[in-house]
C-alpha cells in the first residue's frame, strides 16, 4: 500500500518483489520518503531487505525513514543484520522511528498528511493506521490484521474510507461480518475489505456479508486500485496514474 502526496510518499510494509509491484503502480522506489511496517509477519514485511538492496544498487542517496513498534524494528534491523548490510559500501541514510504502542501515537505530519498509529489486537505487536489529507480533509484508516477490538472502532471513527481486514473469524482475524460492525460502530462513510482469501480458497460472499452489519458502502480493495483523497467530492476509484494525495493498494 502505498499513499501519494506532493511532498512524501509513503510505502506502507513490502512484500515479495516490491520493485517490480511498485513499477506496475507506475511508482518509482527512488521516490519513496518513508516506510511504515505495521508488523513482523513475512506477509508485511519480507520485502523490506529486498527493497533497501534495490534502492542502494540503483545509488540512492537520499535519507529514507522507517517507522513501527519497538517489537518489529528491532527485528527488521536484525534481519539487515543477517544480510550485513553494514558492509554494504556507500548506503544511503536509514533511520528507524520506533513507535511506542500507544493509541494515536503521531507517525509523521507533513503538508500533505498527518498519520497518527494505533496498536491492535492480532497474535504479535502490531498497528492500525489513520491519514487526514490536509488538502481534502479526507480521512482514512486502515487495519491489516486484527481481531475486532475498541483500539480499531477509535481509530476509525468518523473516516471517509476505513480499510480493514477480512479475513475470517479466527485468533488475530476478523470476519466481514465483523468488519461491518466495526464500520457501523466507527460511523465510517465507505468500507473496503482487504486481506481475504482468494481464488480457490475463497469461500461466501464478503460484501453482503459485511452488509449484514453495515449499512453503507461496501466493497472489496483491489490490488492496484487507486482511491483519490485530494478533492473534497465524493470518492471513487481511478486508472493508474492519477496523482496528488492518493492511496494506492
């Protein structure tokens, strides 16, 4: 996920070949300011490595600035450790923004938004996240993997669009149906379901499942779907390539 303003571009986690998925976004890894790792699992964070090996082979020099929980930055430096990246010659500056878990611990606030983190309940230390686009006044939150808890409803409360995960009743999950209470409980204006089974392990039909405890808007995030913050209209999904304060998944 990735969020698009004028000033910073924010990467939040990375997995798998994060260059190349950042290239079909139409995004350049040069360009990214900052990085938020919501929590060490190897389905948010393996890309990290990867992703500071390719920016220091195509001689990147800027400082970059990585954020998250004591719990996951101290992991995500030790794994660096491992690679040895120390003796990697001429790196570029990397510095770590360890986050105490805290609700609505400030992230970073910028001329293009003001991001303020939020622990919640999964089966490591993990946080939820919430942007107000300063241009729009559009707010966001996002919620990768939790367990339906009080921590994500404060979060949320009140956003144009909350992100939040479905991936089922289990430890350190949530439901769609639990995702809709969550949305009703936060009075959010649209719910996108992420982190859901797909293909052949996709089971029921989330939407109408969420609506069963949501009365607005629903609908499933999408990889590359692109959602404009940076106009006070009512939102909607564009092509690749639009820009100014823009969320890309």
């Amino acid at each position: 996920m990735v969020v698009v303003g004028n000033e910073r571009i924010v990467l939040i986690d990375s997995v798998s070949n994060p260059i190349l998925r950042l290239e079909q976004a139409g995004l350049d890894i040069n360009d990214i300011t900052d990085i938020i790792v919501t929590h060490f699992h190897p389905d948010h964070a393996s890309g990290v490595p990867l992703l500071l090996m390719d920016m220091w082979l195509i001689g990147r020099q800027k400082p970059l600035n990585i954020y998250g929980l004591q719990y996951t930055l101290d992991r995500v430096e030790g794994l660096m450790g491992f690679y040895n990246w120390s003796a990697w010659p001429n790196f570029f500056p990397v510095t770590f923004h360890r986050l105490p878990a805290e609700e609505m611990t400030p992230v970073m606030d910028c001329s293009d938004f003001i991001i303020h983190a939020s622990p919640v309940k999964h089966m490591i230390p993990n946080i939820g996240l919430r942007i107000e686009f300063a241009q729009s006044q559009k707010v966001m939150a996002y919620s990768c993997d939790t367990e339906p808890c009080d921590e994500v409803v404060r979060l949320s409360e009140g956003v144009d669009v909350l992100i939040h995960e479905a991936g089922g009743d289990s430890i350190g999950h949530t439901s769609a149906k639990q995702a809709g209470e969550i949305a009703r409980k936060a009075e959010v204006g649209k719910l996108y379901l992420i982190h859901y089974a797909t293909g052949k392990y996709a089971t029921g039909d989330l939407i109408a499942e969420a609506r069963t405890t949501f009365p607005g808007d629903v609908a499933l995030a999408k990889d590359f779907m692109v959602l404009d913050f940076s106009k006070r209209i009512p939102l909607s999904q564009f092509g690749r390539g639009h820009k100014n304060n823009d969320h890309r998944g």
